[in-house]
C-alpha cells in the first residue's frame, strides 16, 4: 500500500493558511500572525540617508541590486546616479 493514499487531500479550502506544523494544539486558539512581544526602543533607529559619497564605494553588483531591488526609493536614485557614471549611455 501506498503512503499518500492514507491520506485524504480533497480538501474545500487551504491547507497552508492554517497549517504550520503537525505538532501544534490549534484546538484552543489559532497561531498569531504576529509574535507577542516589543522590541526596545534601543532597536528603532533610523537608517542613515544615502549618500553620494558611500555610493562610490559600492561594487557593481549592488548597484545593480540597489537598483532593481529598491523601486522609488532614495537609494534606487543614488545607485542610478553612480551607475550612469560608471556606465555612460
């Protein structure tokens, strides 16, 4: 006998929206979405604004990256500006 046919996979709606493993009681509540904790405030910084100056010590594969990656952000701009200048049209 064949291990899958032990198995019914007719199922009437999704399986991964509520599956995460088989060990786990859903019987009491559903999983969280969201882990139930707070990070302190120590780790919210805001990240440093893009320079032209750090863009020119980036190799070309991050600038490439930093480019198709990152669409209309600040560092999509600097990488396009530092790329036209290694790469002129």
């Amino acid at each position: 006998m064949h291990l899958l046919s032990c198995f019914n996979f007719a199922f009437e709606r999704s399986l991964y929206r509520t599956f995460a493993t088989p060990w786990a009681d859903y019987s009491v509540s559903q999983p969280l979405a969201e882990p139930n904790y707070h990070l302190p405030a120590c780790y919210n910084v805001n990240p440093p604004a893009p320079s032209a100056k750090r863009a020119k010590q980036w190799s070309d594969e991050t600038l490439f990256f930093a480019f198709y990656a990152m669409p209309r952000d600040q560092f999509q701009d600097v990488a396009a500006q530092e790329l036209l200048v290694e790469f002129p049209p």
